[in-house]
C-alpha cells in the first residue's frame, strides 16, 4: 500500500468524519471502530491508520476555527502537504457543494463580517454563529470559516479562491476585512494598528494556491518614523532653551517610569527588580503597560510588568513579548543579531504573591499585536479587561 494518502483516501476520510459529527449532533449512536474497519477494509490500510487520519481532520477543522468531534482529539502532526489537501477538501466539498449549491458566492461570506461589526468590532466564532443563525436559522455554519478567508493574518486564508492571487491589503480588496487576534476570535481590520499585510506567492507553502502570508508594513516602525521627523524639525541647538530642554528630558522619565502609584507597586510586587533581566537599580526601572494605558482601569499590577528602560521599549515596539502558557520570554527574529537574543526563552520572574501576577489575557493580547509571532496560529485573546 503507498505511504501517500490518494484523493479518494482523504474524500472518504472526511466524508465518514463528517457522517459522525451529523450523527452526533442529532443523538445517534455510531461505532467509530466499525467505520475505521470499513474503511481499512475498502483501501487497504490499518484502521489505526484511519483513526489517526480522523485525528488530523480534527486538527484541520481546529485549525479552521471549526468545532471538531470529541474524542478525536487533534493531531497536529499532519504534514503541510496532507493538511493543504485536507483544507481543499473541507472547504470544497462540504455539504454546499454536494448540493450544487454555491453558497459560499455571492453574499454568504458577508455575514460573518456583518456579525463582528454588529457585535462591536470584536467578537468569537460562537459569538459570530449565535448572531448569524438568530439572523438566518438556514445558515450553513461550515461557513464559518470565511471568518479566516477574511483575515489578513491567517495563513489558512491563502487555501481560499478569494486570496488565489497576490495583493496587498492596501489595495481595497473587499476579502481583506477582518483580523485574527485569537483562536477563533476576530476584530475589524485596522491597517494603521496592524499593519499592510500581503499575499505572495510562495511554492513552498505547502498549499494548493501557492501562496502565503506575510506583513509588509509594521505601524510602529511608522510611529518611530514620525517622531524622528518632528525631533529633525525641532531646529538646531539652542543654548537658551538648554533648561527647558533639561524640564522635558525630566518629565519624560517621570512618564516612562509610568505613573507613581502604578510603578510603586510594580516595584513592591517584583522586589524592585526587572521582571526580564532581574536588573534592581530603581533609576533606570520602569511601569510598563501590557495593554496600552487607557486610564486608571489599565492602571493595575495585573496589566504592569516591571522593566528596565531598553527593555521596557523593546516590549512596546513589539520587539519582545510574553508566552503566557509558560511565562517565557520571546524576541523577535529582528534582535537575532543583538544581545538581546539572549533572551529568548528567558522564565519571567514571579511577583512576591501569586495574586499580583501579570494577566495572561494581557500577555497574549500584546502577543497577537507582534507581526513576527502571530504567523504561527497560537492561541491569542481579544482585547482583555484588566
């Protein structure tokens, strides 16, 4: 028997995965060993090998955002080529498909935009379904996956017919609408907060189209760009105004040291240490927010970390960031040839009572604004309320 899977194989795979998740969610009982014999008995293969094979079906669909049948938990090892072909299948020849019905044309894939603007910019798959069946209880919920067609930063999206070519998300594509900050969460897309993004092509993407995904333009690198702009319009050396400039350079250590009561407990809950480079001289420690300070509610221990000055910068640009699941320090691929790269996988210190540590909805939600780091689908969360 060949090692590769035919079409037929991957077809009858889905296709029996799917009778099991229908039979399931109508109450009916079905014998998983059966129809794994059957099939072993149909091509030739173990039925092991098909119960592995529904394993990486459930990893497609999890990765689709698509709820996947318990008990068949999700093997990630699927291979780029077998999980690009398992993609075209799913998405090809659903249900809609066998019906001859080309639901995914026309209007279809607007309702899962028009539910995250309706449900505020931001909102989860569920979220999204609940919305669109409440508005059309005959909605084809595989469908759902058009939420990762619409998302400049899922690489899933390139498997779609809508994103076959190249482009820029720049360049007013009406596919190019939504933001993937989580698994199987999505907010309205920003190109000033994420970014252009493109589509390329890329033979080695494993994928049917051939392309793949990445970001063009970073929104910091921008911000920096203006600010050194408006310092070069700030005029030539001035000895009269060398006081007022000594005021300023003053009050913007204040304001990087953060706010007194927030930087005062950060000092109290990390020892006065920075919580990276375990670095203890107070002069140069500073509050830094996760989430971007947005008022005294952002203002909590549960949204600071305590950081040295280059780093606290770093981890605003986006340069570092924080893996929550567990508390490794992470730097971006654009530091490989600084010192900072020695950083990478550093533990974060822990605060002097587990109480005061730092929110892990925080972490992930900085993570998901790294360009670098979001390419690999880790889980992610939406905007936290700290």
């Amino acid at each position: 028997m060949s090692i590769v899977w035919s079409d037929e194989e991957l077809r009858a795979a889905v296709e029996a995965y799917r009778q099991m998740a229908r039979n399931q969610e109508a109450g009916i009982s079905f014998n998983r060993s059966q129809i794994y014999s059957e099939l072993a008995t149909r091509f030739g293969r173990t039925a092991s090998a098909f119960e592995y094979r529904m394993q990486n079906i459930s990893a497609v669909y999890q990765e689709l955002g698509m709820p996947w049948i318990p008990g068949l938990r999700p093997a990630k090892h699927v291979g780029s080529r077998s999980a690009a072909r398992l993609i075209n299948i799913i998405q090809q020849e659903g249900p809609e498909a066998a019906n001859g019905v080309a639901q995914r044309d026309g209007l279809v894939w607007e309702k899962a935009l028009a539910a995250v603007t309706h449900l505020g910019g931001v909102a989860s798959r569920n979220q999204v379904k609940a919305w669109i069946l409440d508005q059309d209880p005959e909605y084809d919920t595989d469908n759902l996956s058009d939420l990762y067609m619409l998302s400049v930063n899922s690489p899933s999206r390139t498997s779609y017919s809508q994103n076959a070519r190249p482009r820029r998300t720049d360049e007013g594509s009406p596919f190019d609408r939504l933001f993937k900050v989580g698994r199987g969460i999505f907010e309205i897309y920003d190109p000033v907060q994420h970014g252009v993004w493109e589509i390329y092509a890329d033979a080695a993407s494993g994928n049917r189209n051939r392309m793949s995904i990445r970001r063009v333009s970073n929104p910091v690198d921008q911000a920096l760009a203006n600010a050194e702009e408006l310092a070069q319009q700030a005029g030539s050396f001035d000895p009269s105004s060398v006081v007022d400039s000594r005021d300023r350079v003053t009050a913007e250590i204040v304001r990087r040291r953060g706010q007194p009561a927030f930087r005062k407990a950060l000092m109290d809950a990390y020892g006065g240490a920075c919580v990276i480079t375990g670095c203890n001289l107070p002069a140069v420690l500073e509050a830094a927010h996760v989430h971007p300070y947005k008022g005294d509610d952002t203002n909590v221990v549960s949204n600071g970390l305590l950081l040295r000055a280059d780093i606290h910068t770093l981890f605003d640009l986006g340069l570092i960031a924080i893996e929550s699941k567990n508390m490794c320090v992470r730097v971006s691929p654009e530091l490989a040839s600084t010192s900072y790269a020695e950083l990478d996988g550093v533990q974060l210190h822990k605060p002097v009572k587990k109480a005061l540590q730092v929110s892990k909805d925080a972490l992930d939600w900085h993570r998901s604004q790294c360009g670098w780091f979001g390419m690999n689908e880790d889980e992610v969360k939406p905007e936290p309320s700290v």
